[in-house]
C-alpha cells in the first residue's frame, strides 16, 4: 500500500464562520484565537469508533497558541507516534474533562511540561512514553495559553479537541466554540431497504437502493411507492457539510412509522465502550471515511444504545399489515439545520404459486397449471404472470391459456437445450414472487453438484446455486437434515445464472446436511453437497475453519444471532510490486457485521513458505482498490491479526523495500549549514515503515529520525551542530517486513 494522506481537509484554509465570542460573558475561552473552521464534527463515523470531538482547522499552518477553554489541572500528557500524538488532558472545577491533541509542543516557559515529557522519556527510555501522569497537576487559569497546534499523531495540521463528561464520556463540544453559522441542511442522496425474513422481497428483489429528490414543500421522496412483501430494515445514505466542502456528521435522527416514533437518536455524548456499536448506528458496508459515504440505520438494531433516551420513548417496530404505509424521518446536521424524507410503500401479500404438470402435452413441449391462491377474479386486476426461460430474460408467450379458478394452464416448448421455466408475479408492475421449475432429468447419469455458495441475511440464510449457460440439468430443490428431520426448500431463479433457497435462521443452525435433489421422470434423485453450518451467538464462543482460514469468536464478540459464511473473491484483484498473495482472498459475510468483542482470523502460509515477519494480514479496500496492511503475529501454525468488522482480508508476503525518492537538503558532494534539518521522501508499498523506519547517520552516529505516514517523509537533525569539515552519512530505510534499501554513502563539507 502507497503511504498517503486520508485528511487532506486538515490543509483547507479555514472557511468563514461565526466569530468565536471571547468576551468575558462567554463561559468558554476560545481554544484559538479568531473564526473557527469545523473540519470533522462530533460522533462522525470513523471505522472502527465515533468521532470523540471536533477537529479545528489551522489552515494548513503548525505553530498556533492553544489555550485552556476553562481554568483547571492539566494531570495527564500523551505522547505517541500516531493517534493523538502530543495531547494534554485538562480537568475543570466541575469534572468536566478538555482533550487537546496533534500538538506540536508544551508550554515550557510558564508550565514547564516539556521537561515532564524529557523525565518520562527517561525513565521508560522510549521515545514516545504514551500516557504520563502528573503529580502534582499543573494548575492552569482560563484563556492560558498551553501548547501550540501542530500536525503530530495521525493527520495533517488541525486541532483535536474534545470536552469529556468524565474520563470515559465524550460529550458534544461544539458550544466551547461559541455562536457558529447554521450549516447547510443535511441531503438525502438514497434510501436502502433490506431484508429481515426468510420470505421478504423489496423491490422485486433481496435489497434495493432507492434514489430520492426533493419535492415541492422539501421533502425528500422517492420516485415511485415502494412495495414490500415482508419485514425490512430501512437505511439512508446522508451527507451533511458545510459551505467549505466538509463532510460532518450528524446530531440527531428521528424515525416515524405510520406517525409512530419507532426510532430516535441525539448524538450529543457516549461512552468509550460503546465504540463497537459504530457498526449498529451506520451500516459499515456501506459507509467509509476517505472518500466520505455515510449510511445510517434507520431502526434501532439489537445491542445499540447509541444516542438512546433514557427510559427509551421509542415504540417496538410493528408488524405491518398489507397496504399503504408511510415511513418519515428528520435529520439534524451537525451545524444545526434539519431535513425531512417521506417515503410511501405498500406492503403485499406474496402470492403462494405452485407449479403443477400436466399430462397429454405434445412431443417436445411441457403443459404447466400455476396456482398462485389468489382466486381468478381477484388476481385479474392485480396480479400479472411472467414466464422466462431459466437462465434468460426473454419473455415467453403462455400457449394454449386455461383460466383455472386460482391460475393458469400453459402450453412451453421443450426446445433441446432448455432448462425448464421461471414463473414471476407482479403487482404493479413490481415483482413479488417468483417460482422455478427444471425440466426433469432425463439423463441416466447424475450431473456433478453445481457451485453452491452460503450468503447470510439478517435472520436467514440464502443459498445461492450458481449456473452457466452449460448446465442443463439443474436441481429443483435443496434438502436440510437436521435433529428434527429433513426440509424442502425449492430452487428459485432469483437472476439469470442464480438459483435460491432461502432459509429461516432457527432452521439452518439445526441444519447437519445438505443435499440438492433433481425431479426425474421417476423418483427424484440427490447429491450431496459439503457446506459448513456457523452460527454464533453473543454468549458462546465459536471456531471456525473454511475458505482457507479461521476465524475465532470468543464469547461476547456478537450483539445478536448471526449466520456466518466466508466466500473466496475471484476476479482481478489490486497489485503491487513485490507484494504477493500466499492464500485465497477471503470476504466474511454478511459483510460489515460489527463485533462487540474482536475475533481473530489466522491464515497459514502456503507449505514451503518461508515463516517471516514478512508475511501480514492485509485489508481489501475495494474502493481504494488497494491492500491496507493490518498486522499480524506469527505463530506455530501460521499468521494472525484481531478484526472488529467483517470484511475481506489475505495473507500476504512483503518483500520490495521502501524506496527513497528525494533528500532535502541534497546529498552529495556538497556543503551542509552546521544545523541542517533533513528532510527524507520515502514511499513503501505493504506493510509501511515505523517511526524509525528512515536511518540518517552522521560519522557513524545516527540522527533521531521520525516518519510521518501522512506527508510520506522522514525528518530529523542532528543533536549539536556539525563541527566545521568533511563528514560522512550514510542513508537507509527499512520497511515493518524487514525489506532493507541499499546504503547510500555521502561526502558533506560543513563550512
């Protein structure tokens, strides 16, 4: 992976905004003097956790004074490589907590905490101690000034700042910051609905992503009425900025179903703990930080106490009867600002088809009777029936028509080659069932089972019977053995080249086996099929091993029942030189899935491989369409890493080392000021370089170098000066596997 920045908004000039008020009636001292810039609102959506606090634009510039919002103790600093980088924690009279990071430096001359940092550096003998602790506390007044901005920890210049109810309580603080101007009002750019049941249709099909716009009083609508035909859960995709461009998150989201309040949440503080729920609040499949895309939830899943009021005042989701119903929500932005969507959908009874054969029909051709159980003269003016050839689109014409009192008898050509047909009901022109039925076999030889693959739903499970255009003879149903005895599930072309069996989630966790069954002339006739049945349950913990890895649950680590499948990714995939896969690319499914607790996934290297720290476990980011390195321990029986999402990961072997793409100021044979700051440009692509990944040695001492991921350079300068002369550097890198550039050797005249 390319070493890049993801913040680059930390560059933008700040945007006008209200002036911060530092009049003594103010309770707040501005963090920094002049109009703030809101670069990353609170509770925005990060990957793995919530935004903690808002981010400040410096406008691209290092060196600003920071000051106390409010009088107190600073009693703790941090110092780290990334993350926060230098950060100071300021405790109030009242509790509360103010968390300034990315700093550049301490105030020294008044709070002397730079000598608190060179004590704990000692003392650890690290150079970046992380947490330290002061006692006694460095009492601070408010408006002092206690640092300066700088770009330290993960991203570009900006400030971080938060005001914490307590040490594990983040709260919203945007009113530290003063009047700022209303943002724009958020904007709906689509509305997704999938499904919850076994039986559940949206749209015509298994999900639907629904673009809206607005209408004439400013609502947010869709094109059409929307039809269901079971219970769904309702996403948006929701973009909130200001007039700078920045993508912000949002306060607050209000749900009524039918004028019922079903769902409401306010964003204005949450626990550390409540990180994993990230994945409950947005839909983690479909929603990323660079480049921006934020998908919220629209109903409060199982295990998310985000933004909850206390006692709760939303209503249990209903059971929807057939009809029209209205589902309406209001969003605030982060700047204030609320926006409205109100989407009309029909809920339908799915008709039940049966396909029934008739007997005296022609040579080569096949007579069917479809009952949909929907009387004749009830069906007419609602109900139209399309017929395809399996595996087509095009439309066949129903020979021969007999009315029947809840269907219709046809007339289908049994053409060499033909598969059987595939029955669609509409209303209204959207599908809402559909029924297959395969041509018999009428061969003597069994064909081979066709690939089956386990896609899992939220309480169900599909699965999915691929087939090409040189399949033939395909089976009719799947056959689930378990404790209680053996279920049919019928084979329904969902799309062209797809076969399906949707199965309840209380049915496949009881499931041992799986056979596919193909309808004869005579007794029908099976196969079996080796699929692996996971289900995990938020208190058991669970092992499981397919697709070429394991994944490893320990108990906690779900919010609430969830099937889980993996599948193998095919197709082209992202390359990088020197950067080579050792395994099968493997996608966790139902992508997305938040874990309360991280599981951990282990691959184990091809035989013969060389067991290395050259080997990692990478991410797949399929937008990027690159590999972004993870980790991994190396153990006995191969490579592990925690994960808090599903995904899609691989085993890889780095082995290309950085490369070094400039030096400033140049080396060469050349003369040096007795205090030059060397600045290394360096790009690696894999497992990245540390902060010492960048070696400069002056006469055989090295200089303390530190890389920084975001501006893709290392920097550093020597101790004391350089004495007047000739001097000799030596200039490497070496990357986290452990790949060494060569030694390049200079000559420098100091004068």
């Amino acid at each position: 992976m390319r070493t890049r920045s993801l913040l680059l908004w930390a560059l933008l000039p700040a945007a006008p905004a209200g002036v911060v008020a530092s009049r003594s009636s103010h309770p707040f001292h501005p963090p920094m003097q002049g109009a703030p810039a809101l670069v990353a609102s609170f509770a925005e959506y990060r990957p793995d956790h919530l935004h903690p606090g808002i981010d400040l634009s410096t406008g691209g510039r290092t060196g600003i004074p920071i000051y106390a919002v409010l009088g107190g103790e600073i009693f703790r600093l941090k110092v780290e490589w990334r993350g926060y980088g230098r950060a100071i924690y300021l405790r109030h009279a009242d509790g509360r907590i103010s968390v300034y990071a990315h700093l550049q430096r301490f105030n020294e001359a008044e709070l002397h905490l730079e000598t608190r940092v060179e004590a704990a550096r000692k003392s650890t003998g690290l150079r970046y101690p992380g947490d330290i602790y002061l006692d006694p506390a460095v009492p601070v007044s408010r408006g002092q000034q206690v640092a300066t901005s700088g770009e330290s920890g993960a991203g570009l210049p900006h400030l971080h700042y938060e005001l914490r109810k307590d040490e594990q309580r983040p709260g919203d603080p945007t009113a530290v910051l003063g009047r700022l101007p209303r943002g724009r009002p958020p904007r709906f750019e689509s509305l997704v609905l999938l499904p919850k049941d076994a039986g559940s249709w949206v749209e015509g099909g298994r999900g639907t992503e629904v673009s809206l716009r607005r209408d004439k009083a400013g609502n947010y609508v869709p094109s059409k009425e929307v039809v269901v035909t079971g219970p769904f859960l309702p996403e948006a995709r929701i973009v909130a900025e200001d007039d700078a461009g920045h993508h912000l998150g949002i306060q607050g989201i209000s749900v009524k179903l039918d004028g019922k309040l079903v769902y409401r949440v306010i964003l204005d503080d949450f626990r550390f703990d409540q990180y994993p729920q990230v994945g409950l609040l947005l839909d983690h499949a479909r929603s990323r930080l660079s480049p921006s895309a934020f998908t919220y939830r629209l109903a409060r899943l199982p295990g998310n106490t985000l933004g909850q009021a206390h006692p709760p005042v939303e209503a249990a989701w209903p059971v929807l009867n057939p009809g029209g119903h209205a589902l309406h929500w209001e969003v605030t932005g982060a700047l204030g600002g609320t926006t409205s969507a109100r989407i009309p959908f029909r809920v339908v009874s799915a008709p039940e088809l049966r396909w029934e054969e008739v007997s005296g029909a022609a040579p080569d051709s096949h007579r069917l009777s479809l009952h949909s159980g929907i009387p004749a003269r009830d069906a007419k003016s609602t109900l139209k029936i399309l017929y395809t050839p399996i595996g087509l689109r095009t439309p066949l014409p129903c020979g021969d028509r007999e009315v029947l009192p809840d269907g219709e008898s046809c007339t289908f050509p049994g053409n060499p080659g033909g598969r059987g047909i595939t029955a669609t009901a509409l209303i209204a022109g959207t599908p809402v069932a559909r029924i297959t039925h395969p041509f018999p076999l009428t061969t003597g030889q069994l064909p081979a089972p066709l690939p089956i693959q386990v896609v899992p739903g939220m309480g169900f499970v599909d699965l999915e019977v691929l087939f090409t255009g040189t399949d033939l003879y395909l089976p009719a149903r799947l056959l689930l053995e378990g404790e209680a005895g053996t279920s049919r599930h019928e084979l329904t072309e969902r799309e062209p080249g797809v076969l399906v069996a949707s199965v309840p989630l209380g049915q496949w966790q009881k499931t041992a086996k799986v056979d596919a069954e193909w309808d004869t002339l005579g007794e029908p006739v099976r196969a079996h099929l080796p699929l692996s049945v996971h289900v995990v349950y938020p208190q058991e913990s669970l092992e499981m091993e397919d697709c070429g890895m394991q994944l490893k649950f320990p108990a906690g680590s779900i919010f609430a029942p969830t099937p889980v499948a993996c599948s193998k990714v095919k197709g082209k995939l992202p390359a990088a030189e020197g950067l080579d896969l050792k395994g099968p690319v493997v996608r966790l499914l139902p992508e997305g899935t938040p874990l309360s607790r991280k599981a951990t996934i282990s691959f184990s290297p091809p035989v013969g491989a060389e067991r290395t720290r050259r080997l990692g476990i990478y991410r797949l980011d399929r937008v990027r369409s690159e590999w972004a390195f993870m980790g991994g321990e190396l153990t006995d029986t191969g490579v592990s890493v925690p994960v808090g999402r599903f995904d899609t990961f691989a085993l890889l072997e780095d082995r290309a080392p950085p490369r070094i793409l400039g030096v400033e100021p140049s080396l060469g044979e050349g003369s040096l000021v007795p205090l030059p700051r060397f600045l290394v440009r360096v790009e690696d692509e894999g497992s990245g370089l540390n902060y010492d990944g960048v070696h400069l040695a002056a006469d055989g001492k090295e200089l303390e170098m530190e890389y920084d991921p975001d501006r893709g350079w290392s920097t550093g300068a020597p101790s004391v000066p350089f004495s007047s002369g000739s001097h000799t550097l030596k200039l490497w890198a070496e990357d986290r596997a452990g790949n060494r550039t060569e030694h390049a050797t200079f000559r420098m005249v100091v004068r």
